[in-house]
C-alpha cells in the first residue's frame, strides 16, 4: 500500500463511514448481544488495501464516542486491525474474506464483552453471538458488497481498485 493522498483520504473515509454507521446503530451496536453493520467494511481490505487503517481508526473513534472505555478502544479496535490485515492476506480466497472478521471479534470481543457485562451469558455462548452477528453481516453483506464493487467498473475506477 502506497502512501499517499488518495490512501489516506481514502483510509480517512472509510472511518469516519465506520464510525458513523456504527453510531447511527448505538443501542443496537454495543452489548453482549451486537449488530453492528459497520462490521461490513472489514471485507474491503480484499480489493483496498487503505481499508485496513480506515477501519481501525472508525473503530477506535467509535469505541471512544460510544463503547465500553479503554477496554473497547484497545481490544475493539485491535481484533478490527487484525481482521483487516487478515483479509487483505487472504484476498484470493473469496470465501474466507469473511472469516478473519468473525473470528477475531467472536474471540477477542466475545471476551472482553462476557466480562464487562456481569457475566449475562456464559463466555463460549457471548463469543458465539458476536461471531454469527460478524458471519451474517460480512457473508451477507460483505461478499455481495465486493462482488457489487468488482463488478462495477465506475466504482473500481473511482477507488483505484485494479480488475482482477
């Protein structure tokens, strides 16, 4: 990834998207029980690669605005950079663009989750709704999300995404 105007204005957007969908959402994007459709831009570190620090900033900001503290800005925001690195690494692989996403938030967020919030589920059960929560918004949204991108010449021009 190039550094240079286009990545961050890029990478800038795609947080302030991040953070503002996630806000939009509040009562719905925090808790032992979460839908947060922001989730769906962890796809695009795939075919953008300025996805990866846009989504990790639009994390942070959103933990700091709206989330649980530090525990939220720190874990949130570290299993969100990890899932980006992760599918931008597996990007050749369509099918497991999704994975990294629920994986990282089902274990790192599922846990800090369970122990902040007195416990309301057992630990295996909260890390297993934050990981289908994760599965239905980047396999339902997010795959077709990338196909719509790749697809459409416009927007890839627009991105400065190659075709594939």
């Amino acid at each position: 990834m190039k550094l240079n105007t286009r990545t961050i204005v890029q990478a800038a957007l795609i947080a302030a998207v991040y953070a503002a969908m996630t806000l939009l959402i509040k009562p719905l994007a925090y808790g032992p029980i979460q839908f947060r459709i922001s989730e769906v831009l962890t796809v695009l570190p795939a075919v953008l690669p300025s996805a990866i620090p846009g989504v990790f900033i639009g994390c942070i900001l959103a933990n700091f605005i709206g989330g649980f503290g530090m525990v939220d800005i720190v874990f949130g925001s570290l299993a969100t950079l990890l899932a980006g690195i992760f599918t931008w690494l597996l990007r050749k692989r369509r099918i497991l663009l999704p994975l990294p996403p629920v994986v990282f938030n089902g274990l790192i967020v599922g846990t800090y989750v369970y122990l902040l919030y007195d416990k309301t589920y057992p630990l295996p059960l909260t890390m297993l709704f934050i990981a289908i929560s994760e599965a239905i918004i980047c396999y339902g949204l997010g795959l077709p999300m990338l196909s719509f991108i790749k697809k459409n010449r416009m927007i890839r021009e627009a991105l400065g995404i190659s075709e594939e």
